[in-house]
C-alpha cells in the first residue's frame, strides 16, 4: 500500500494517541482472539496482501487500517470463528473486518471527549497489495507494528486534521 | 431450560462469535436464529418468538436503534429483552439504547463472561 497525504504540523500533537491505538489493538486481540501481541520491530512489509480500512468522521477524521498477509488474517478468522483454519474459507475478509472495527471503537472510545463525536464507517477489506490509498487523511500514517503468532500485523491512523 | 437466540449483526462472522459467546457462558441455546440486518430481524420475528435478541447498532437497511424502536408493532417481540452488542460505546449510543428498550449494552471487543453477566439478569429465570 502507498499511503498519500500531506505532512501536518498537527501531526505531533497525534503522537500521544500511539499508546491509546496499541492498546485498544492488544484488547481487541487478547479478548476475541485470545492472543496476545508482540512488539514487532522489523520493517519488511512484502507480502501484506489484506487490507482492512475503517472511516472515523467527525470530530476526528480519517482512517484506520489493519494489514496483514493472507496468512494471519485466515489465523484470525479461525481464532474468532473457534474453527480450524482450513475451514475458515472467504470468512476471513469478514473477520479482519471486524478486527478493524473494533480497533477504531475501541481506539475512540479510550479519548476523553471524543466516543460521542466521532463514528465509524463500516468496514471496507481490500485483498491485494498493488493499491494506493488516497485520503483526506494529511497526517503522516501513525503506525505501530506487532507479530500476532509470530505473522507482522500493522495498524495505521492516518488524521485529517 | 433452553432458550430460543435471535442474532442480528450484519457480520456474518460476528454473529457467529456471539453465539459461541453464548455458549461458552453456559446458556444452553435449543436454537439460534441470525439475521443480518433489522428489516431482515422484524420478519423472522413476525414467523415466530424468541426468548433473547442481541443486536448491533450500526447496520445497512435498518439500524439497531429503529429495530428495537419497532419490536413493539410485533406481537411476538413483545417483552423480549434485546441486549445491544456493538463497537459503538458512547454515553449516548448506551442512553438512546435504553432508552428505547434495550435491556442491556455489551461493548465489543467482549469476552463470553461479560456476555453471559449482561444476558443472563434479563433472562430471569430462563436459564
């Protein structure tokens, strides 16, 4: 994916929401998929074929996305369907989905002041890798990046500001 | 005593992990009817009554907010007690809910304990 926006002067002001993001994004995980995330410091990103992408419009604006390889996101859909992975099938677009949905609300929910402010678009699942995403978004993306059984999985805010 | 589940989510996958929730808490479910939408939820229950209905807010057609809005028009919906389960969890989603009916609001990401201490007070003595 090659994000496209503009630097924002606003951006620092953002950094603080890294923690938030993390942690909204460890609970999503330990509490529907019973796993716990670790810090993931290698910068590879090939192979990041499945894209979920959630709106926040609102108070704050812009877009949370969660990336991973085919891989993970059928690992995820069998952790939360309580299924083995080869009977996961097109489950898993659905699951990574909502993996992302819950990352925003979760995320959200965690500003002080923002959760009534603020929505969330429902869930879009892009699966490939050859993609630009353009958005309103002018922040640079904030990402944070975690292995989820061993598999990288990058979450990205990107903010309109 | 077993109990009849009306599952409305517009994801497939999240209405599965709710009955399995479900489950996992311990409600021995005899059947567990799912449906996508609240339009989709009306008419199933028009067909026959349920025991419990868990529902999500943000939904395409008919959003949860109108679907427990209306489940008074049914005849078979009449007291069933709806607990809300969405990602939504601001103070005024939960009021609203409440407001119009809901018996109880479970924030998602949740863990079957949760589901089951936000079910069973509404079930009485059904389980």
């Amino acid at each position: 994916m090659t994000p496209s926006g503009h630097a924002a002067a606003s951006a620092d002001t953002h950094q603080n929401w890294i923690p938030l993001r993390e942690t909204a994004t460890r609970e999503v995980f330990e509490l529907m998929l019973s796993c716990q995330l670790t810090p993931d410091s290698v910068m590879d990103e090939s192979g990041m074929n499945v894209t979920a992408m959630v709106g926040l419009g609102g108070q704050l604006c812009g877009v949370i996305t969660v990336r991973c390889n085919n891989t993970a996101a059928v690992l995820m859909a069998s952790k939360m369907l309580g299924l083995p992975v080869e009977k996961v099938g097109q489950d898993f677009s659905d699951a990574i989905g909502e993996v992302c949905n819950m990352v925003a609300g979760n995320f959200k929910n965690k500003i002080a002041g923002l959760s009534d402010g603020c929505m969330l678009s429902p869930p879009s699942v892009i699966t490939g890798s050859d993609y630009s995403l353009h958005s309103l978004a002018d922040s640079p993306g904030l990402q944070t990046r975690m292995l989820f059984e061993n598999l990288p999985v990058i979450v990205t805010l990107q903010i309109h500001s | 005593m077993s109990i009849r589940a009306l599952i409305v989510d517009d994801s497939s996958v999240m209405r599965k992990i709710v009955e399995r929730s479900l489950r996992q808490a311990g409600i021995d479910l005899s059947d567990v009817l799912q449906a996508g939408n609240g339009a989709e939820a009306l008419s199933m229950l028009k067909d026959g009554a349920v025991d419990l209905i868990l529902c999500d807010i943000n939904m395409p057609v008919m959003d949860g907010i109108e679907f427990i809005k209306q489940l008074p028009s049914i005849e078979n919906a009449k007291n069933v007690p709806v607990v809300m389960i969405t990602t939504e969890g601001s103070e005024a989603h939960v009021v609203q809910a409440l407001s119009c009916g809901a018996r109880g609001y479970i924030r998602k990401p949740f863990t079957p304990e949760q589901v089951k201490e936000h079910v069973v007070p509404v079930l009485g003595g059904k389980v």
